[in-house]
C-alpha cells in the first residue's frame, strides 16, 4: 500500500465534470425486498435521465452478480463483501461525474451503512422501494418466491434470511399504491431537489 501513488491531482477534477455535465455527481441507493421494483423503476429513471442529457449510470444486482461479484454467494458475508465492492465501482463513477443508480436488495442497516461511508454520505441518497412481502411475493416476477417457499433457495431474504427496512430513507416509494411512472417521476423531483 505505501508504494501506491494515486494521481488525483492530475486528473480531470470532478468539479469540472459536474460542471461540463450540467448536473451534481452521486448516488441513488434503492433498496427493497426481491421484486420491490428496484430495478423496473432505476430503468425507468435512468432512460428519463439519459433523455435529458444526464452522465447516468444503472448499476444492478443481477449484473454485477455475473461479473464483479461471480465469485459472491448470499451469506451476510458475501453480501456484505458484494456492497462493498460495489459502493467502491459507485464511488469511482462519481468521481468521473455520474449520477449512479444502485439497484440491490441491501437488506441490512449495517450493509447499507457500509455503502454510504465508502461513498460519503453527502453522495448518497437512500431510496426504500417500500413494498410488502405479499406484494412482491404474489408478483413472483422471477419465480424466487415460489422456490424460496418450496426450500428450493436458502437465505432468500423476507423468507428465511432478514429484511430490515430504513429507518429515515430519504425517499420512501409506496410501490403497491403507485405506477411505475408515479415511483420514477417521484425520484426524479427527488433528485432535483438533492441536486439544487
Ligand atoms: N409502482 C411500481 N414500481 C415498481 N414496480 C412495480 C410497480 N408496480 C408494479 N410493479 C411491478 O413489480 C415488479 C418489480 O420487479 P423488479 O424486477 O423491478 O424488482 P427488483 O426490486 O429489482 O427485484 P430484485 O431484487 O429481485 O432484482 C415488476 O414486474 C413491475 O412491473
Ligand atoms: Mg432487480
């Protein structure tokens, strides 16, 4: 570690990006149940973004877990090592001037704490995709659930491996009284707001 010489004097500043983007760098961490909406509303906030010419980057749970973190299982362990190398990607994608979307289950404090202090929390707005286990459990959209009950899948979490909401998320999206439309549209004034 001591040879290491890192060049952030030299480099493009974030500063001058953010300016040259026309928006602030950070990060939107949304976090929910598997089939909360996590990722039906971040692809949706993120084509809204792109539109208008914004530097968004969409990191999601499946990708990163076929690339990154392919070496990852589900024990609170591995997820706890899987945050943490992804709030590290985050963290880089700010500095190059992103507004990152991180769309992961997360689904303890202490992991989503661990997120926030290798981000920093003045980047990071928490985002609780609030939807009931039932609701998700009946939109079974990738079929988890249905195997998860059957013993198929061990650990799933809000099954038999534990979900612990926020306790003070910046933004709370009641998914199961709201459209699709109505979840992103309110994230993007959210992020108006954080960005003003
Ligand atoms: N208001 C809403 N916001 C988001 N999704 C909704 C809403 N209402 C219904 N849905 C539906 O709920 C499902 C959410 O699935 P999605 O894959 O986005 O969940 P996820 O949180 O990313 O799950 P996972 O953690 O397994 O990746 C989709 O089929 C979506 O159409
Ligand atoms: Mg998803």
């Amino acid at each position: 570690m001591t040879n290491l010489h890192p060049i952030h004097d030299r480099t493009v500043q974030r500063a001058e990006r953010e300016t040259a983007n026309g928006h602030r760098a950070g990060v939107v961490w949304l976090t929910g149940l598997s089939g909360s909406g996590k990722s039906t509303i971040a692809t949706a906030v993120e084509r809204e973004l792109f539109a208008a010419g914004h530097f968004v980057v969409l990191l999601d749970g499946d990708n990163v877990r076929t690339g990154l973190c392919a070496d990852l299982g589900f024990s609170l362990e591995d997820r706890e090592e899987n945050i943490r190398r992804i709030a590290e990607v985050a963290r880089l994608f700010v500095q190059a001037g992103a507004q990152v979307l991180c769309t992961f289950v997360s689904p303890t404090r202490q992991i989503r704490a661990l997120a926030r202090s290798i981000i920093g929390a003045e980047d990071f707005m928490e985002v609780y995709v609030n939807t009931p286990l039932a609701t998700c459990e009946a939109r079974d959209v990738k079929g988890l659930y249905a195997k998860a009950r059957r013993g198929e899948i061990k650990g799933f979490t809000g099954i038999d491996s534990p979900y612990e909401a926020p306790e003070a998320p910046d933004l709370d999206l009641p998914t199961a009284n709201q459209t699709v439309a109505e979840s992103a549209q309110q994230l993007i004034l959210a992020l108006r707001a954080w960005n003003s």
